[in-house]
C-alpha cells in the first residue's frame, strides 16, 4: 500500500470525483515493482491525461527526471519545516505533488521512487503510465525526449491531473 490517507488538493476536494479518486489512490492495486510493498495506480496515457500533462508543462509546472524531483522536493520540505517552527504550527498535509512515471524503468528506478514516496508521505502521489519513457517524453518534449518520471508541482496543476486520471479509472474500475 502507498503513505495514504490522502487529502486532495482544495481545488478538487469538492469535485464529485474526488471520493471514488480517494478510493482509488488508498486500494492502488499495482506493485511499484516485483516484491514491493508499496502499491501505486496505473493508467494509460488518455488524450484528456496527455492534455493535462501538456498544459501543467506549458505552464511551467513540470519538473523532469527522479533527480530534480528529489532535489525539488528535498529542498521543499527543508523550507517546510521552517516555515512550520517559525510559525509554531503544522501544516495540514495535502497531495501536492503528482509523480507520473513511466511502465519501463529498472527495479534500481522505483526503488528510488520508493524511496523518495517514504520520504515525503502523502503530499507526492504516484501513478504509472501504461507507456515507455520515450513515448512520454516525445509527447510532451518532442523527438528524443524521452522521460521517465514527471513531477507535477503547483495544485491546479496537480488538481488538472488527477481529475484527467479519475475520469479514465471512474469508467473502468469499481469504486463502491
């Protein structure tokens, strides 16, 4: 199973997807490889999804590369948990972050997903795409752009993706 429970980010969290999407982010039913613990969905890489991708990479909202993930998100949390003992309080934690990955990555690859899941609980969420890296990347960075693994950042952006999401697993799996 993945960090769970998950809170939607507050753009969404009154959409009426957001309680089968809920469901479907906590019974992820895919291993993130052979022999993990950690489950996340899957989905294909429909033209509403690839739309959504589009436009959070138009706007600046897509970070490429487990790399730049982690260091982004390292980075994030550091600032975080200032701002949370400068202020005295603990900020509700959200999904904030969306990790898309690709279905040809090395066990190595999602062991470090894995990882970096652990590292920042149930504010990054992951999915896998039913698709290779170099498919992704040249969908969205043309000709030789092959990646991997995308970060969404920013909660509409985030928001944009997981409703392109719930719409495909809302007609092809039972939520109740």
């Amino acid at each position: 199973m993945g960090p769970g429970p998950y809170r939607l980010p507050k753009t969404i969290a009154s959409d009426t997807r957001a309680e089968p999407l809920l469901k479907i982010l906590g019974a992820a039913p895919h291993r993130l490889w052979p022999g993990s613990t950690l489950c996340i969905p899957e989905a294909e890489l429909s033209d509403a999804l690839l739309e959504a991708l589009r436009a959070a990479h138009r706007m600046g909202r897509v970070v490429r590369s487990l790399e730049k993930a982690q260091t982004v998100l390292t980075a994030e949390a550091h600032g975080q948990r200032l701002a949370d003992r400068k202020s005295g309080t603990v900020r509700g934690v959200r999904i904030s972050r969306l990790l898309v990955l690709t279905n040809d990555g090395a066990e190595r690859f999602y062991r470090q997903v894995a990882s970096l899941l652990e590292s920042h609980g149930s504010r990054v969420v992951a999915v896998r795409l039913k698709v290779a890296a170099e498919i992704l990347g040249n969908a969205l960075y043309g000709k030789g752009g092959a990646a991997r693994l995308l970060m969404i950042e920013h909660k509409a952006a985030v928001g944009a993706v997981l409703l392109a999401l719930a719409d495909q697993w809302i007609d092809s799996i039972d939520v109740s």
